[in-house]
C-alpha cells in the first residue's frame, strides 16, 4: 500500500510588527485547530515590537532592566530572550504525533535537534556558517569576539503539537539585549547577519528558511 505524502504547512508572513500577546493568542488558536483536525500545520514568520520574554527556566535576576521594555512569560522552554524589528521570528506549530522527515513521531529531542538544522541550513544559504554547542541551545558563529549566538530556539508542545519555534538576528539593535542576560550564558554574547558584515534582508532570510525547509521536514 502506498504511503499517503504529507501535507506541507502553511508558510504565513506578517507585515509589520505583531503584539506578543497577540501572537501567543493566534498560536494557542492554531495549536487547537491543529489537534483537533480543523487546521492545518504552520510556519509563521513576523516581527516584535521591542520585548523580552521568559522561558520556563529563566531567572528573575536576569532581567537586568525590567523597565526597558515590556515583558512576558512566554510558556515556552528556556531563560530570556529578546525580539524585535530586524529579527526574524518564526513560529512553528507541526503534529508531533507524526514523523516529519527524520523526526520521528514523538520526539521532542529530535524535534530541537533539527530545528536547529533547519537554521544552519538557512545561514549555509545565505553565506554563514553556523554551529551547535555542546550544552548550548541555539545556533552559533564565529565573531570578532570569538563566538556569538545569532539564533535563539524555544519550543513548547502541547499534547504532541509544537508552538513557539526559532528567532534569527538578521539586523536588530543589538544593544536591546543589555536589558537581559540572553538565555543565561554570560561569557559569550549576541550577533546578528548585519554585525557579521552580511548585507540580508528579512525577505532574503524568509527564502532561506523556506529553501532549507524540505531538506529537514520533508
């Protein structure tokens, strides 16, 4: 018997900047459809205003300026991160209760694993190496500085469906991370596209992430 091909998702692109409890709000909506066979899988790239948000793992005290910008908890995995114009965020809500390319149905582990891929394989498109570190989530590049972290994960999944996904720095005001310490590490910092000498768009980062997509969860 043949095997039925999977559905590709949705690919959603918002203009303009979107609220974060907005965005929670739509993914929660998403996820539910989603579980309940009334909607389909998505992937949803937009931008924040300036914000901080909390994993469930993150710290009070590293919220070094709680009044610079607003903050959220935002339920996913991790510490805090920052968003904002110039990075490109991308909301991935998938049924992990199947296998997506390599990843086999239920595995979380796996599920990280090659959402990180996916953004090596966008960088590797737009001409960056980027790398793992062992004990690290994220992505990683070398820099004037040594390394750098360029891209944030933080996922959640909610009765076998994803929801939060990755952030990609492609040009934001980098000093907007001063306000927290980025997802609890202290010795190496932040870079972006732009403070690499890398001359990208959103858009253009949008077609990487939309290339490299099928060499992972086909």
């Amino acid at each position: 018997m043949a095997v039925e091909a999977a559905i590709a998702p949705e690919w959603r692109v918002s203009d303009g900047l979107t609220e974060y409890p907005a965005a929670l709000a739509a993914m929660q909506a998403r996820v539910a459809g989603i579980r309940a066979g009334t909607a389909g899988e998505q992937v949803w790239l937009l931008e924040h205003p300036p914000l901080y948000t909390a994993g469930t793992s993150a710290r009070p005290e590293d919220l070094r300026d709680p009044h610079r910008f607003p903050s959220f908890a935002a339920g996913r995995g991790g510490q805090w991160t920052y968003h904002g114009p110039g990075q490109r965020t991308a909301y991935v809500m998938l049924d992990l209760a199947r296998p997506h390319g390599a990843v086999r149905a239920r595995d979380v582990r796996a599920y990280v694993a090659a959402l990180e891929e996916w953004v090596i394989r966008a960088l590797a498109h737009l001409g960056v190496r980027g790398e793992r570190r062992e004990g690290r989530i994220g992505i990683w590049v070398a820099d004037r500085h040594g390394e750098a972290k360029i891209a944030a994960i933080g996922v959640r999944v909610t009765r076998w469906v994803s929801w939060h996904g990755i952030s990609l720095n492609v040009d934001p005001d980098l000093s907007h991370y001063d306000g927290i310490v980025p997802c609890g590490i202290t010795e190496h910092g932040v870079t972006s596209m732009r403070g690499l000498g890398v001359a990208v768009t959103l858009a253009d980062a949008d077609v990487a992430l939309r290339q490299a997509w099928p060499d992972i969860f086909w």
